[in-house]
C-alpha cells in the first residue's frame, strides 16, 4: 500500500473542495497529495506543476474532455471526482485507491496464473470499454497505471493524458512509455481506442509471464521489438491466449475493440457493444475472489455454446498490414528493405575452337584457328571496358571481396549498429554546457550526448569542438555524426534538427539578494552588453544604461566588482557561467523574453537517426533525467529551468 507522507511546508491546506492530509508522491508532473472532502470521500489529488493558460479554444477543448472524463463509469476505474486546470493552483482530484501496482505486485511475487490472470484481464478490460464508452483514450496503459485492491484491479490515471495535451502544455504523456506503445502510436500515426488495447495486451502478456515483452536495452532496440516481434502465448489458456495475441496485433484494424475483449473473456458472443449490464458482469468477477468463475452465455439456451474463437493465422508467415507511418518507422529502426540489385551483364564467353586435328606439321588450319581465337578475344576484351566488366581481367566481382574501400553508411544508426562508434560536436567553450577542459568536455550538452549515444546503443563515443559556423559544414563533411552544442533550430539551415533537447529564454541574470527581482526594476540600472540579441530584447522594455563588454566572462568580473546590475543573455548560459561562482551567488530573474530551441543537429536527409534521436530526448524527459542534469549543472544558481518536454521538430 503507498505510504502516505505527511505535509511539508509550502504544501497547501486545501484544494477545491478536499482537505488535503498528506503526500502520496511526487512525479514529474507534479505532487500527488491524499485528501478528504466533507462527505468523507478520499481523492488522491495531483497537483500539476505547470500552469493552464491557452486560449479560449484550447478552454473549450479541455472542458468538453474533462466532462468526458467525469462521465466514465466507475466500473474497475478510479474516476475523476473534482478538476480545476484554470486557476493559479491547477489539480486534478480522482478516486483515491488503497492498493498495489500490479508491476510491484509482479516483482516481488511473480506472474500470476488461473483465476488470478483471469481476473484481472476481466477487470482491466471492463475498464478499458468504459473509458472508451465515455469517448476517453486512455494513451498511456502499463502495468504501473493498473492498482490491485481489495476489491480486484483499478485502472488509475485514464483521461489525464487526453485531458493535459489538449492544451499543449505537456506533451510528453502523449508519448506513453515506450515498452507498452502500439506501432501506430511511435509511428505518429494516428491514436485511439485500439492503441489502448495493444497496451492492454502487452499489459496482460507482463502479468502472465513476469516479463517485460518489449523490453530492451535502448530505444533502438524497444521500437524494433514492438514492430517486430511476436509475443508468446502459448502458456496461457483459451480464450485468453487468443485475445491478448490478437490485441497485440501490428495491424490495428485487425485488433479487437475493448467491448470485443470483455465479451470474448466473459464467453459472450462479440457482434454487439458491451452492455452495462456486461460491465456490472465484468466489475463483479474482477471484484470477487472467493467465488469460482465460469463463462455462462445470457443469450438463449436454444443456441450453440460458443467454443474459444481460433488462434490467429501465424503472422510470422502471414505479416500484418502495416501504415506508412509504422514502414517509416521499421525502416528508421532496422535500415531499409534490402534492393534487388541488378546483375550486371555477363560477358559473351568466347566459343572454344575445336582442336585441329592431330598432324605432326603445322598446317595452314591451326594458324587460322589461333587467329579466329585471338580475334574473339579482343573483342570480349572490348565489350569488358565498355560494359565496367573489370573482372573480366581477374579483379574479383562485386559482392565477392572486391573492393576494400570502407562501405558508406546510409544512416548514423547504420554506422552505430555496425561499428559500435559515435562523434559528437559539441561546444568547448561554454562552462556547464559544454567546457574543454585537458583534452576531455564536460557540461550539460555533453552528458545529454552521452545519454543519446547509450540509447541508440554507442559503446566508442568520441566528441569533438564545434564553433558556431562550422557545425553544418562538419555533419555534411561526416567529421562528426551529431551536432549536441546549443544548436538553435534554424529553418533555413541545411541541417535535421532532432529535438528540441531544450526550450532557453533571453532573461537577465542579477546578483540573488540584490534590489532588482522584477523587469521594471532594472529601471536606470547598468546592463552589461556584450554582442548580443538579448541586450535589445531587455532594452525594448525597460530603459537601462547599457556598459559595453567583449564577452561573458567580462560580464561576470563587471558584476561581481559592481560595475554593472544585470547580464541579459540565454538563461542556459547565464546559469553556467554564474554557477562556478562559489563566492557570491546569483539569479536568473525568470523574465524570459523570448524562446530559443536548443536541437541535436543531424545529417540532412538521415531521417531515421533524426526520429530515433528524438524519441530518445522525449524519454530523457518523461524518466526525469533533463531535471537531474540541469540541477546538477546550474544547481548553484537561483534558476527555474524549463522542464516540461518541448514539442518535437518534425525529421523532415
């Protein structure tokens, strides 16, 4: 059961209309408390760290799902009680659930079997065609989201994800996590109902075998495993084995509805939608663990008892349709289809003369034979030049160790599969970012790139310095792979940009304690002014007393000796200068002026290193890792980074 925490200072007393009395956890999105309200129901209530602030469209989006999701059937779910996304203190209050995690309940017990199993693909799957009963999907099914309670499995979190993208404000739920992702869903394809359902079987296929299915090492390696590998089940019984491995379908037409799931487990035929009377029959099974189950059909005892439907035709001989966007995707993972090369012509092989007859003198006929052999092969020689034949001179045919010139790689990912190797570019000369430093980089780019190169499976990394202007020009040249430097995403270069790995603002950097805490009070002050963009941006609002300056590092010594109030410049790089100061310590105000997009440069045209690069960054952000780099490397400063996961660049 979870530990509840008690409440620290800062925490809220209340919200809406529950009196919060502890902590239940805290993730990425925000702190999830435990409160009661005056009829003395309990919601587990999270409390998201951003702030809903879109326009009346997206208002009117998110209330309409939020209306959706309040109407999913409490059947086998924790439902939303209470929301409030519009004001100062955005939280979202759902039915509070005293249970497990079935991963926890996995890990420490193993894999369940018989009634066990049964009940909970009956209880998860009656939760599932309820939520998509009220129009909801849920996007993000695991075992994580699944709690086993007294009262049998409780599908948590459904509707939240629906409900925060629709405001674009976090994008990274819409992602999911990437072992229980339906094909589609990594291939940008479109998302619904069925996507659940591949998570749900995926989700069962856990349960069962205490085994991850899609599990992997890299992210590389989880994307080629959901595209193309199969899922054994054998091991469980009809009619579960048939529906989890038709639910794990590639193809999503071919997959079940959640309504299918329900019936086929229930042993109702599945021509119709589910009934709430089947969800009332499916909540009841999930829920009662003391009573033996067996399948009865409510349909006309004059009909056929209903056997379990067929195994599914075997899909290793007969592949699933696939869409574009998953095709993309395989060949982004595992290169392209190989192309029937064509065989080159073969040359004509000259006739062999017969052999003149056997005569001790030489005759006129042989000196003719040896002329007409001559002659054919002069003009097999002919025919070789002009056909690029060159093993018709004893250089050996292509294919069979002709050249040893080193092949090209078509991808990054081609050349990291392949040699293990990776070169990274990235910035030398900016401290926390990426500082050369005895013939080694170190910063925040550079441990990012690290993480980058782990996840698509690099074991030699290799980087190396990039300035400013040369950074397309070394990934065209193939002198680095990558390009992880500051690299502010610019359409009109002739560069792929993967990411963003993070969003910067212009904003100002003040000494922390000092009188400046705001924009307008930097009125009249002195503002450092190296050549920078941000020094008009602070200018445009605020009138200061501009002292020029060559560069940050002249900044740095102005500020500290009291020459100058304020630095402006890009909030990543005003924190790394500022946090090796161990002396004084300093703030970054927080104005953000403007954005600026900080992206893995790629290749032109290797579009399957720029997607797989930025399913890597997505992931850094949802398992929390950009957080822990930034604090890490800005943690001496006083710096709100921005930590929701930015919207990916498409790898067009």
């Amino acid at each position: 059961m979870p530990q509840i925490a008690p409440l620290v200072a800062g925490d809220p007393g209340q919200l809406g209309s529950f009196r919060l009395t502890g902590r239940v956890g805290e993730g990425g999105q925000g702190i999830v408390y435990l409160g009661v309200n005056e009829e003395g129901e309990r919601a587990a209530i999270k409390l998201l760290h951003v702030k809903f602030s879109g326009d009346t469209i997206a208002r009117s989006r998110f209330a309409r799902e939020l209306k959706a999701a309040e109407r999913v059937a409490s059947f086998c779910t924790a439902r939303v009680m209470e929301a409030d996304l519009d004001g100062n203190t955005p939280y979202i209050a759902s039915e509070y659930i005293d249970g497990v995690p079935l991963r926890d309940l996995i890990d420490d017990d193993g894999p369940l079997r018989g009634t066990a199993l049964d009940r909970l693909a009956i209880g998860t799957a009656t939760a599932l065609t309820a939520i998509h009963h009220a129009s909801i999907v849920h996007r993000d099914f695991k075992p994580d989201n699944v709690l086993i309670a007294a009262d049998g499995p409780r599908v948590v979190d459904f509707g939240i994800a629906r409900i925060v993208d629709s405001t674009g404000t976090i994008t990274s739920r819409a992602i999911g996590t990437p072992a229980y992702m339906a094909p589609e869903q990594i291939a940008g394809d479109d998302v619904g109902p069925y996507t659940d359902v591949f998570a749900w079987g995926a989700t069962i296929a856990f349960a069962a075998t205490g085994v991850t299915v899609f599990e992997g090492g890299s992210i590389a390696v989880v994307l080629n495993r959901i595209l193309n590998h199969e899922v054994d089940v054998s091991a469980m019984p009809e009619p579960l084995r048939s529906v989890v491995a038709s639910a794990l379908s590639k193809d999503p037409q071919a997959r079940p509805t959640a309504d299918q799931l329900l019936l086929r487990l229930l042993g109702q035929p599945d021509t119709s939608g589910a009934s709430t009377a089947m969800l009332s029959r499916g909540a009841e099974v999930a829920s009662d663990d003391t009573t033996p189950f067996t399948r009865v059909r409510t349909t006309l005892a004059d009909r056929k008892p209903v056997t379990d439907p067929a195994p599914l035709p075997n899909v290793t001989t007969q592949p699933p349709a696939v869409s574009r966007g998953q095709a993309q995707l395989a060949e982004l993972v595992n290169g392209p289809p190989p192309q029937e090369q064509p065989r080159p012509p073969t040359p004509p092989t000259p006739p062999t003369p017969s052999p003149p007859a056997k005569k001790r003198g030489r005759g006129p006929g042989r000196w003719i034979a040896v002329a007409v052999a001559l002659l054919l092969l002069a003009a097999a020689a002919v025919l070789a030049v002009l056909n690029d034949w060159p093993w018709a001179f004893g250089a050996q045919p292509p294919g069979e160790g002709g050249s040893t010139e080193p092949r090209a790689f078509t991808s990054v990912i081609d050349k990291v599969s392949q040699t293990g190797k990776l070169t990274i570019g990235v910035k030398g000369d900016l401290p926390g970012i990426g500082l050369g430093r005895d013939g080694s980089f170190q910063g925040f780019d550079v441990e990012l790139a690290q993480r980058i190169a782990r996840a698509l499976g690099a074991k030699d990394v290799t980087y190396a310095q990039v300035g400013r202007f040369d950074r397309a020009g070394s990934l065209k040249s193939g002198k680095v792979d990558l390009v992880v430097a500051t690299y502010s995403v610019d359409p009109d270069e002739d560069v792929l940009f993967a990411g963003p790995y993070y969003v910067a603002h212009h904003d100002v950097l003040v000494r922390s304690g000092a009188a400046v805490r705001t924009l307008k009070d930097l009125q009249g002050k002195r503002l450092c002014a190296p050549s920078s963009p941000s020094v008009a941006n602070v200018q445009d609002r605020v009138k200061v007393e501009p002292v020029p300056a060559d560069n940050y590092a002249q900044c740095m010594d102005m500020i500290k000796s009291g020459e100058v109030d304020a630095i402006p410049g890009e909030d990543l790089l005003l924190a790394g200068f500022a946090n090796r100061e161990t002396s004084l310590r300093f703030s970054v105000l927080g104005a953000r002026l403007n954005s600026q997009r900080y992206a893995v440069g790629v290749k032109r045209g290797d579009s399957r290193t720029c997607k797989a690069v930025s399913g890597v960054i997505a992931q850094l952000y949802t398992d929390g890792t950009v957080a822990k780099l930034l604090k890490k490397h800005f943690g001496n400063v006083d710096f709100t980074p921005e930590l929701k996961a930015p919207l990916m660049e498409p790898c067009e």
